[in-house]
C-alpha cells in the first residue's frame, strides 16, 4: 500500500484556521516561516507534530523534532516525503 | 453516576474509590498527603499505567477510559487525583509520546510499576504563567549537562523519584529526567498551603547537578515547544476531567446533606431555593461531563483539534468545580465551613484547578485567539449598516 500524498492545501488550512493574526487578507505561502512571521507561536508547533502523525499515519522520530521542521508549509513537506521515504526502503 | 464502561479497569478504580479512597479523604487533606501503601495500590491495580502502552507495562486504555478512571479517583480524593495528573499524565503521557526507544524502556515500565514515582518540575519561584522566564539553567559539557536552580509549588515533588526538569541556556529551554538519586537534588516539602495539602508539593533544588546526554527529553532547545506543551496538553485533560470529580462530588455532598438536614420543619431538599442550587449544580455536573467525554472521544479519534477543545473544557470544568462546590458550602451552611464535612475541602480544592495547568487566564487567551478565527464570519459584514 502506498503512503498518502502530501496535501499542502490541507495542512495550510488547518494552519490557517489556528493563525494568531487577524487581519483580514493574511497570505501563508509554502516557503513563509509560520514561526517568525508571527502567525503562529512555537506552542502550536506540538499542534502540527500531531496533524502531521495522523494525518499521514506515521511516528515521527526523535530527531525530527525540532522547529525547523515545522518552520513552513515546505519544511513539512520535505520532512513527510523523506519519512515515508525512508518507511519504503 | 460515571456510565458503563467496557474497561475493567474503570470499574475497578469506581469500586477502589468509594470503599477505600474517599472514606479516607480527609484523614490524607490533613494528615501527611497521600501514604505510601495508597501509591503502591494505585500502581498495583494498573491505575497508574492506566493510559500508557501496554509495550511498557501499561494498561494502554483509551482517553475515555482514562478520564473516567481519573473523575473516579478525583471525585473520592482530589489529592490522591493528583499523581494521575503529574504522574502518569504530565509525565508518562509525555516520555510516550516523546522519549527516545530508550527512555521509554527505562522509565515508563518503573512507573506503571510505582517503582518510580515523577513529577513534573517547571513552576519556579518566579515564574509561573510566563513559564519561558524560567531561571534553572542548564551548562553542556563533554560529559552531558549540569543543572542548577529551583523549582517551586512542584506536585507529588516531596516523594518523587524523578523529575521532568525544565532547564534554560541563553534562551533555549531543554527538557531533563532528572533522579532523585542524583547528586546535589534536593527536596523540600511545602506547608501553609490552601488546598492540596496532601498532594506533597515541594520546592525542588538542584545544585550541579550532572545529567547524562541520554535524559535529555526530546531535542536540544525544543523543551518547551514540544515537551512542556505536550505535557500541559496531557495535563489539561487530566484536569479538565479534575473538575467534573469534584463537582460530581461537591454535588452529592448537597444533596445528600439537604436530603438529611431539616430546617424550618421540613427537609432543606424541599425548599425551593435550595432546589434552585442543586439545578444548577446539576446542569454544570453533567455539561462539564459531555465537555469531557467530547475531548476524550476527540483524543481517541485523533482528532487534531482534540488540543483546543481541551483548553476550551479545561477553563470550562475549573470553574464549574469552584461553581459547584461554592453552591455545596451553601447548601451545607455553617457545616460547609467546618472540616468535618468534605463540602469544605472540595471547595478548596476546586479553587486549585483555576490556577494549575494554564490558569484561567491563560486559557482565555488561547481560547480568544481560537475563537476570533474560528468564529470570524467576513459575510456577515454585508448585513451591517452602511
């Protein structure tokens, strides 16, 4: 069985929808960083360690958890594709 | 009142409670925290392994299952609640999901067992809410690191045999497994205080105290923002489940009493403003209740919004504690002020949940921010008069 395929639009919407910042025409793009652009804090980074584990059925190790990881939309890409990589081989 | 359920184990901590835990309550509010041979029969029953992977000696049980036992052992003793809280929550919960293959092998079965019993040790004497001010530090050397500093207010912290340390170095927070059998860790238990007095809270010193690279709990620098939060997410569902026990609680003392209790020639049950506070206690018990099973069925679903929902019960429960037992002290009059009845501590007690855990503040501020996105309704603007 194959692994799920990223879906960027689905992780920016529960990102979206958890921003700290309120105006109204926010853009998040894939390489924006969540963490110092202010639309987010660092506590929702356990929040999207736990999106990610769930919605793509996998335990991310120890050592990947750290804030770069989580820094962006891509960040979090690459990570998933290199997880699922390394659970095929 | 707690609903069937298909786990033996929740039976088991129902039964445990009521013949054994809350006749006892009081006796452990006054008289020296929870004994020793109450811990062991915590951890020997499995309730202290409840809801952690039956991998490591654990019950593995579902969130649900787990807030059920812990509404169990809170509604007969909010002290004796407490090391479900730090322990196997704050804790266990965290070293589960966040340990190393190693930790959790080293740790988590001694603690299913009660061979090791842990706390968690982020408050200090300056800094509370603003957990990241935090002035325990932390020095790396080849060997591993060195940490010094004190922690304060810290549960279950004068009988613990490990620690979950929150140490800063210019700026980055890490977490520790800290024993107790390290050298230069010492503990001193806290006295004077309102509630949770048999929760053996401590302050916590730590005086050079050398740490092994391998009890370093998650990433360097990443203690607060996975580990601390992880935990308080854990916690915050331990004590949002807190609040409903001891309302539950608070309210059987009530009507219990005003069943009992004969004023004017007739039960105090039978007049009506007395029934008026039962109602709403009532209504709150079983609210706080739907509230939780909402989080817990969320948590056991994976759900990603499992986390903002338990801010949200979090900030609910702890308040309808404090409703709840207030209303009891009422209805109890005189005797609710006195020792003698449990209606008193339970509102002590209540008054704790407000403040651990994230204090109300706290969550209002994180439940403000969800709500201004979430219920945000931009259409709506046409509606408004130009």
């Amino acid at each position: 069985m194959g692994h799920k395929k990223f879906d960027r639009e689905a992780l920016r919407q529960f990102i979206v929808k958890n921003m700290n910042v309120f105006d109204d025409e926010v853009v998040l793009l894939d390489d924006t960083n969540l963490f110092t652009s202010g639309f987010v804090n660092s506590i929702f980074a356990m929040r999207l360690l736990n999106y990610l584990e769930t919605e793509y059925e996998l335990e991310i190790p120890d050592e990947f958890i750290s804030l770069t990881h989580f820094s962006s939309i891509y960040a979090m890409h690459e990570l998933i594709n290199n997880l699922q990589q390394v659970e095929l081989t | 009142m707690i609903k069937k359920t298909s786990h033996p184990l929740v039976q088991k901590a129902i039964e445990f409670a009521g013949d054994r835990l809350r006749p006892i309550a009081a006796q452990i509010d006054t008289q020296g925290g929870v004994p020793a041979d109450i811990v062991q029969v915590l951890a020997d029953e499995g309730f202290l392994g409840s809801v952690l992977p039956r991998d490591y000696g654990g019950g593995g049980v579902s969130a649900y299952d787990y807030g059920l036992l812990t509404e169990a052992i809170g509604a007969a003793c909010s002290n004796t609640r407490v090391l479900l809280t730090v322990h196997t929550s704050l804790v266990g919960e965290t070293i589960a999901k966040l340990g190393t293959e190693e930790q959790k092998q080293r740790f988590l079965p001694a603690m299913c067992s009660g061979k090791k019993i842990a706390c968690f040790s982020l408050s200090e004497p300056l800094a509370g809410s603003d957990a990241l001010s935090i002035s325990t530090s932390y020095q790396e050397d080849d060997d591993g690191f060195v940490i010094n500093g004190s922690k304060k207010w810290i549960s279950m912290g004068a009988i613990a045999d490990l620690f979950l340390v929150f140490a800063a170095n210019q700026g980055k927070i890490n977490a520790f497994l800290v024993e107790r059998s390290a050298v230069g860790v010492s503990t001193q238990a806290m006295s004077g205080l309102m509630a949770s007095r048999g929760a053996h809270l401590a302050e916590v010193n730590f005086t050079n105290v050398r740490v092994a690279r391998e009890n370093l709990l998650g990433r360097p620098g990443m203690g607060f923002t996975f580990v601390a939060n992880t935990a308080l997410y854990y916690g915050r569902f331990s004590i949002a489940w807190a609040g409903v026990a001891i309302a539950r609680a608070a309210l059987e003392e009530m009507v219990t009493y005003a069943r009992t209790r004969e004023q004017f020639g007739k039960k105090i049950s039978q007049h009506q403003l007395i029934q008026a506070l039962i109602a709403d206690s009532t209504v709150d018990v079983h609210s706080a209740r739907a509230f939780c099973e909402n989080i817990a069925h969320m948590r056991d679903a994976k759900n990603e919004d499992a986390v903002m929902e338990t801010n949200i019960a979090k900030l609910y429960t702890s308040r309808i504690a404090t409703q709840v037992a207030n209303n009891a002290v009422q209805v109890l009059g005189g005797n609710g002020l006195w020792q003698a009845y449990a209606a008193e501590r339970l509102y002590r007690e209540a008054r704790v949940l407000e403040i651990i855990e994230g204090t109300t503040q706290v969550q209002q501020l994180m439940v403000a921010n969800h709500a201004l996105r979430h219920y945000f309704k931009p259409e709506l603007r046409k509606q408004y008069p130009v």
